[in-house]
DNA sequence: CGGATTTGACCAGCGC
DNA sequence: GCGCTGGTCAAATCCG
C-alpha cells in the first residue's frame, strides 16, 4: 500500500514535467488529504511549491494588461506573504491573499479539468491502441495458420512418395487450421483421430471458439461472446480433469480426452513466493515434486468463477532465486491489462503451436536457433518430454544463456527479443507485489505490462521465433511421443529439409483447447549442473 | 466470520 | 497388478 502510494508520487513527480496524469494526480490529492502518511509531507511541500507557481502563473494571468507590474507585484506579494506568514499581517491583505487563493482554485480546478480531459483522450488513444492491437494479433495468429496450412499443403505436394497412412492422416490435419488438437497425441490415438475425423465440425468448432475466446479476453469491448466461450472452456476443463462434472454436452471424443494443453513457459528471476500476474491465485495444493526439494504449488483463478485457468508454481532446485509458474487454460472473464498482457503472451504461444503443428513437417534444425539468433535476455523452450506441449519462455536469460541453457532432448529453446527486463513477472505493477525491491522497469518508467506485452509481440511476431517454434513442433511431432523423441530430434538436423516425411507423426496430440504457459524465474539455465 | 492457506487423502496415468 | 508420481479434493487451520 504504502510502496503503492510512494509509487505514484513518484510517478506523478517524475512524470509531472512530462505530463502529469490527472488521474493520479486526483487521487494523489484526495489521499494526501484523506490520510496521514510519511508522503503526504512531500506531496504538501510539493503542492506549496505548486501553489506558488501557479501563484505566479494566476498572478501573470491576472495581471496581463500591466505585465510590469503584474511581475513586480508578483514579488511584492510573494515577499508580503512571507511577512503575512510570519508575522500574522493585517486583514487588508489578508483578504487580498483569500482573493488570489480563490483564484488560484479557480485556475486549479481549470487546469485540473484540462488534465481530465486530456486523461480521457488519452484513454481513449489506449483502448483504441489495445483495441488495434489485439486486432492485428488476431489477424497475425490468422496469418499464421493459413501460412502453416499452406506449408504443409507444399510439403505434401513435395512429399510424394510418402507411406499412404502418414498421407492420411496430414490430409486429416490439413483441413483445420489449429490443428494443435492433434500435437503430441500418443500414437494410440489412431481411434480418436477417427473419431475426430468423423466429426470435424466438432472440432473445428472448438478450434474457432478458442480462438474467439482469445480475442474476446483480450478485447475489453468485445466481452458479448465471452460467455459463450466462457462455456466451453469451462466445459473443455472440466472435461479434461473431472468426469464427475458430467458435463455431457461434449461427451463426444473432444471432452472425453484425457490429455492436458500445451503449456507455455516463461522463465523469471523473482525472489517474491509467488508472482504477481494482474490475476487472483488461490492455491488449491501443494506437492513435492520428484527431483526438486522445492514444493509445487498449485493455484487457480479465483477471478471469476469456475474459471479454468491454472497454475504451478515451483522454485528452481538449483537456484531459489528462480520462480517457475506454470499457467494453464485460458481465462473466461475480462482481465485486467496486466492479465491481459499475460494472456495475450499464453495465447500468443499457444497460437504458436497451433499454427506451428500444422506445419509440423517443416522440419528446420531446431538446434540451429540457439546460436542464429541474436536476442538474448530471454528464451523459449519447446518441450516434448511432456505429454503435452511445452513452451517455457526464459525472460531471464542472459547473452550467454543459449550456451548455458540444457534444453530436453527433445526441447527447442527460442531467444525471445526482451532486452533487459529480468524482473518482468515480479514486477509490482501486475498486482499487489510482496517484491520489496523496487521495481528497475517502473523507476525507468516502463510499464511493466509492456513487457508481458513485449513478449506476446515477440512470439507472435517475431518471424524467427515463429519459425523456430514451428521446427520445434515439428520436432515434437516428428517424435514419438516419448522416449523416441531423441531420435528424432536428433535427425532434425540432417532432415532439415526432408524430415517432415518420415515423421509418422501420428501427432495426435492433444486438443490444444487452452493454453499453459509457465513463467519461471530464472535461469535454472545458469545453474551449475 | 469469511476467505485463503495448509496438508493429508484420494484418484488417475504410466512404467515396470 | 503394483507402485510411483502428478494433480486435485476437502477438511482443518490460519488470518485479517
């Protein structure tokens, strides 16, 4: 509260000479009056130093036919005050000191309303910026499933001499554009593809609904369908985990799935329990977890209610300082910007392994990002070890961490463009921080938003990282589920250009209804073993 | 007193 | 089939 309130005296001082937030300067204001804290010192001494200034500025306003004078008045009053102050003057000046006060109200109410009106404008700049921007997201994410349907048609068409069942089942693929409902399916899937097959309009239906929703949540004028998709996701999850929930409406092939989403992971230094995302966590358990000492927390969005969302939050055994939190789903009510941010980075990857899946026989090297790319404070790691897809975003990731990163056998790791901003996901601003370091992005005067924001532009735009997340799917997908995911990990380098066909693929995977994405703090990269 | 957290029990998936 | 592990549930407890 109080780090809160410093906070934005800091930014309203820092700020002011820039352009004083009106907002803040409101509420600055009604606190300082309100409440009896340290800053209120500051914020009177601030509001004297104010007061004088637009003394003058009143004064000068006042005073403009005899600019002269209205001047050397100015000092003369300025020094009666003083005296006025000191030695309790006479009424006569005194009612000239009510009058220029009065005035200087009235001067301070106008200027007060000016910045109101300029808050609104800017306001609404920002929702209309927002509004663009999610637009442009998803007609990005659009973009790339085409381009990833259109690869794969040309790689078919390369492919010729291709096994008849591995035709059949891209034939299957081709036709919907997230096909990430298939990715990483174990290859005893071959009766739930048919299923699937069967009933495609189910599945695209769920495909197109995710994708609504994913739009919807990052639209906060567009919160009609979110019901709507609120529904599904809902359904989509308690589906996945809780039987008893019959929620038989999709009792189809879909709900019944027993495998989870992909995951989304993202790395970040944090000495705070837990990080602060814009959302509102309620841990629900709490497990040891194999080869780590440190417990595994679990939580979930209490935002609203039955909202699916999820997370895991765990240290690095190697290195405390690092907090890995795992999200999971999508959320089904309006967040906050910060959250937003959040989701528009969950959706952002997820959308990276929808579209990347279905180009899944694009087979570039997927070692070869490491070194290619040139960013450095943050990677991406693309695991398969799971049963589910696995994006991990390391947004503490030092120059050197390419080479210090150990990816999983059958794990990519992408360089995410985010110079710099280490204490991203612990920062204060996404939420009542416990961070008792002050937050370096805020004293800079970055929105710490803009960082989560940062990366959701980086992985939605940024071409290398699109690539490089579709060969790491490709990877996943050209691996067999498990064990023999090296393998194929390992032939990527040599099939740059041809694995895609040998892949049997048999991606089956599992719907990627919602998206996980984990937010880790560290660079468990840079521990020692 | 209500909400959040803790913690042991329970369940399901998976490997042997 | 059994045991291990991860994930979830829910009663007990804590806390504001």
């Amino acid at each position: 509260m109080e780090k809160q309130h410093s906070r934005e005296l800091t930014f309203l001082h820092s700020g002011d000479s820039l352009r004083p937030n009106s907002g803040v300067a409101d509420r600055t204001l009604e606190d300082s009056s309100d409440h009896v804290e340290p800053h209120i010192k500051e914020m009177d001494f601030f509001s004297t130093q104010y007061q004088s200034h637009d003394h003058h500025h009143h004064h000068h306003h006042q005073e403009g036919n005899t600019n002269n004078n209205g001047s050397s008045s100015f000092i003369d009053s300025s020094v009666n005050i003083g005296l006025n102050l000191l030695s309790s003057s006479p009424g006569v000046s005194r009612a000239t000191n009510e009058e220029k006060h009065k005035a200087q109200e009235s001067a301070l109410k106008v200027e007060l309303e000016k910045l109101n009106e300029e808050n609104r404008r800017l306001r609404s700049m920002l929702d209309q910026i927002t509004k663009n921007y999610n637009e442009l997201q998803g007609q990005l994410l659009m973009a790339l499933q085409k381009q990833a349907h259109r690869n794969q048609q040309e790689q078919k068409d390369a492919v010729n001499g291709m096994a008849s069942s591995i035709m059949s089942v891209q034939q299957f693929m081709d036709p919907r554009p997230s096909s990430a409902l298939d990715v990483n399916e174990p290859s005893g899937s071959d009766d739930k593809t048919q299923e699937l097959s069967a009933s495609p309009e189910n599945t695209m239906e769920i495909v197109s609904k995710e994708y609504d929703h994913r739009m919807v949540q990052n639209m906060p004028g567009k919160q009609v369908s979110i019901e709507d998709s609120t529904d599904q996701t809902s359904q989509n999850w308690g589906s996945l985990k809780s039987p008893k929930v019959d929620q038989s409406k999709n009792e189809d092939q879909v709900s019944e799935v027993p495998f989870r989403k992909a995951r989304v992971s993202v790395r970040a230094r944090s000495e705070a329990p837990l990080i602060s995302d814009g959302c509102q966590w309620r841990k629900y358990g709490q497990k040891m977890a194999k080869g780590n000492p440190c417990p595994r927390a679990y939580y979930r969005c209490t935002m609203a209610v039955g909202c699916p969302v999820r997370k895991q939050v765990q240290r690095c055994a190697d290195d405390k300082s690092i907090l890995i939190t795992t999200y999971e789903g999508n959320h089904n009510h309006p967040l906050p910007p910060a959250a937003t941010a959040m989701a528009n980075t969950t959706s952002a990857a997820a959308a990276m392994l929808l579209s990347g899946s279905t180009k899944s026989k694009d087979g570039l090297p997927t070692s070869a990002y490491y070194p290619s790319l040139p960013y450095a404070s943050s990677m991406a790691t693309l695991s398969a070890s799971a049963p589910f897809p696995t994006i991990t975003l390391d947004l503490t990731q030092g120059p050197n961490a390419v080479q210090m990163l150990r990816p999983p056998p059958s794990a990519t790791s992408f360089p995410l463009p985010l110079h710099g901003y280490p204490q991203l996901l612990g920062n204060p601003m996404f939420g009542p921080s416990k961070l008792s370091t002050a937050s370096p992005a805020l004293q800079l005067g970055q929105r710490p938003a803009s960082m989560v924001e940062t990366v959701t532009a980086a992985i939605a735009s940024d071409p290398n990282f699109t690539a490089a997340l579709a060969a790491a799917i490709s990877t996943i997908m050209g691996a067999p589920p498990r064990n023999q995911g090296n393998s194929s990990n390992n032939n990527d380098e040599n099939n740059n250009s041809s694995n895609g066909v040998g892949v049997p693929a048999l991606p089956g995977s599992p719907q990627i209804q919602q998206s996980c994405t984990t937010f880790s703090s560290k660079a468990c990269t840079n521990k020692p073993g």
